[in-house]
C-alpha cells in the first residue's frame, strides 16, 4: 500500500532556532541564524548538529518555521543516544488564545532514532514551534515532507432558506461500486493524532477502508493492518464543494464496540491548519461513541453540537445535545440538520432535539460562511477511547445510505 501522495510540490522552510529550554542545560538568549539544507524536491532539513546544545534531557528546543505552501505534511525526527525518549511537535507556541497545539502526537525514536508522523496540518506563513521532549534524546534533524497541497474549494452552493418545500440541491447515493465518487470527495490522510489523540492512520482512496457496495458507502477501521495499528478513512467534501444554509441529511447505521467514534459533520472551509479551529466552525449532525451504545441491543446517544471560538469544547462551554436512539448499529436512521442564517436545529428521524442560536457576532455565529462535509470513523481518541478500545473487535463498519444537501423553494 502507497500512503504517500503522488503529487509534491517544492516549498521553502526556513527555520530561525530562537531559544533552547531544556530544564538541564544552559540557554543563549539571543537567537541563532541556521542555514537550510535542501534534501530534493519537496523536502527541507534542518541540522541540529550545528546547534548548541542539541542533547535536551526533559526539555525543549523552539524555532521559527517558514511554510511556503498549505497542505498536510510528514514529519521526521532524527536523533541518536536516544534514551526511551518520547517527543512531540508543538505548532504557535504564542498564539493569542493560549491554546495548545499539538500536530504531531506522541513520537517515539526507533532503533535508528527515527519518529515520523504522516498528515500534520501547516498553513503558509511563519510558525513558532517548540519540540518537546521527555527522557533524553540528541537531536540530529528534522525534516518536513508536502505530502497533499491545499486544494481550494472549486463550488459553493448557497441555500435559500425561505419558502414551504425543500428542494434537492446535491445529494450521494453511493449507488456505484468501489471507491466513491472522485469529483464529490477527496480524503484527508495521516496519523498525526487529529486534535484529539486518536491512533488510526487515514488512508487514501483504499477500498479496503472506504467503498461502494450494494448502494451503500462503507468505511471501515481495521486493525493491525499493514503496519498501522488501526486504520480507516475521513472524507471531505473540501477543494469539491461547500455549503452555506440549507437541510443536511446522513442516513446511517454506525458500529458498536467500545473505542469507535463515527461522525457525519461540517468544518468550515476556512480550515488551513490547527489555528483556524473553531474560528472557521464546526457542526457536528451525528456523533456516536462506542462505548454508549449497547453491543446487543444497539441503543445509545447520537450528539449535536457547535463549536465557535466563544463555545467549544476545549473550553468546556460547548453548546450541544443530545438522544437515545435504539438499533443505532443494526437500523438505519436519519441524523440531520436545518442551517438557517439565524439558527441550527437538529434532528434525529424527524425528530427536532437541538438548536443552536448564538448569533451576536463571527465568534458566536461563523456560519455565514461555507462549510465542507466531513465522514469519518476513527477508533480512540480523546472521548472516543476514553474508556479504552475494546481489543475483541479487529474492525468496526460505519454504513451510510445516503448524504443529501436541500435548501427551501
């Protein structure tokens, strides 16, 4: 299986090393110019042997990275004398909202003193990043890998939203066999984590994890696959197509088993990397973890919820709701969403359980502005594997009959 994607495109990293933290050695206060080497085509690496120091024990070592072009990145670290030490990369140190970005999850050296992470998120601009390090490790490189250039949405479609009847205005059937539609969705790809520490690796256009069978689309987490501890896929709509307003409808069945977090939800388009979450928004129509549904029965919760910068989880303020559904794994339900300029309500089988009417400004309300539709199933993670992953199951399928999009004539 090829996990890299075929189309890279040469960008320019300068990395300005600024400071030096580690709890156990001595710190320059004045910044230190370092020269960039460049590997081949789309791959830069910086030189930590030049540096001084370069052996942090429980510690960090920041620098200034330069991103010449938007897109999902692998990550490399290279080090020897690495003693059981474990690292990870932290994106806008400074950042105004005191957030914590990490976009890399935890890395651990091999016996080479190799860690790499596939699909971190970095935007064009200037970066403040700080390399974490717990245990002892000397640093000899780091390396960033364009593996998918940003793709600029090519169609907006806004809905009206006054009128007695909803109109049909995109819709997938999954009607076809294989992989879905190429002009209706792209993949988002890696195992960087995702913002909530999950361990599956997204794959690209791999039908052993996302196809088209007997009218349904079909996503699918395996287990121990091809060198991946888990893997799956997460479709968006993004560099296809976005929405603004308008109904939106999944019709869905999703897997029990404790660990899965299956999701049917809109980000918005403005999405370029970690800082731009939850400035741009998000709605999330169906959200279910395993570990709230009965594995024989199939009853559980579906969650609806918005997030903003003035409401959002990591802030604890998020607003959102919740409803039992019961067959969630064995029955097809229909999880949607009414998006008007004014509200968000959702629904579960025509059933209204939500609202959403924070209006007073953009960091209340966002939803002016597009959004793309996301599908995913990941396995763990921050809520998803908040009661560990259930190690009986070696796959879970989440299932989905349809996605359709309406507005009002």
């Amino acid at each position: 299986m090829t996990r890299f994607h075929s189309s890279q495109a040469l960008f320019i990293l300068a990395l300005v090393l600024f400071s030096c933290s580690p709890q156990k050695t001595k710190v320059s206060k004045e910044p230190q110019k370092t020269s960039v080497e460049e590997v081949k085509p789309s791959k830069v690496s910086y030189d930590f042997s030049t540096t001084n120091p370069n052996e942090i024990e429980d510690g960090s070592l920041e620098f200034i990275l330069e991103v010449g072009e938007s897109g999902r990145y692998r990550v490399s670290v290279y080090s020897s004398n690495s003693d059981s030490a474990v690292l990870w990369l932290e994106d806008y140190i400074r950042n105004t909202d005191d957030r914590t970005y990490n976009i890399t999850g935890s890395l651990v050296p091999d016996s080479n003193g190799t860690a790499s992470v596939d699909g971190s998120p970095l935007a064009t601009g200037m970066h403040q990043m700080r390399l974490n390090v717990s245990g002892k490790i000397k640093l000899d490189s780091i390396t960033f890998v364009l593996m998918q250039k940003q793709t600029e949405t090519q169609e907006f479609l806004t809905q009206k939203m006054e009128g007695e009847d909803w109109e049909l205005v995109w819709s997938d059937e999954f009607d076809g066999e294989g992989l879905p539609d190429e002009n209706k969705w792209s993949y988002n790809v890696g195992n960087w984590g995702w913002g909530n520490n999950e361990p599956q690796y997204y794959t690209d256009a791999r039908v052993e994890n996302v196809r088209q069978e007997g009218g349904k689309l079909i996503i699918e987490a395996r287990k121990n696959d091809e060198g991946m501890d888990w893997s799956s896929a997460r479709l968006t709509t993004q560099g296809k197509t976005s929405f603004t307003y308008g109904k939106i409808e999944f019709r869905a069945k999703v897997p029990e088993g404790r660990g899965t977090w299956a999701a049917g939800w809109l980000l918005g388009d403005a999405y370029r990397d970690e800082v731009s979450w939850p400035y741009c928004g998000e709605i999330d129509v169906l959200e279910c973890v395993g570990y709230e549904i009965n594995d024989t029965t199939g009853s559980g919760l579906n969650h609806a919820t918005c997030h903003t910068r003035k409401y959002y989880f990591k802030q604890g303020n998020q607003i959102g709701s919740e409803i039992a559904i019961d067959s969630m794994n064995t029955k097809f339900h229909t999880y949607a969403i009414e998006w008007y300029p004014d509200g968000i309500h959702g629904y579960l089988d025509g059933v209204k359980y939500y609202t959403y009417d924070k209006t007073a400004d953009e960091l209340e309300w966002p939803f002016n502005n597009p959004q793309n539709i996301i599908l995913n199933l990941a396995v763990g993670g921050g809520w998803g594997g908040a009661k560990g992953i259930d190690e009986n199951y070696d796959s879970h399928q989440f299932v989905l009959d349809y996605v359709r999009v309406y507005g009002k004539k």
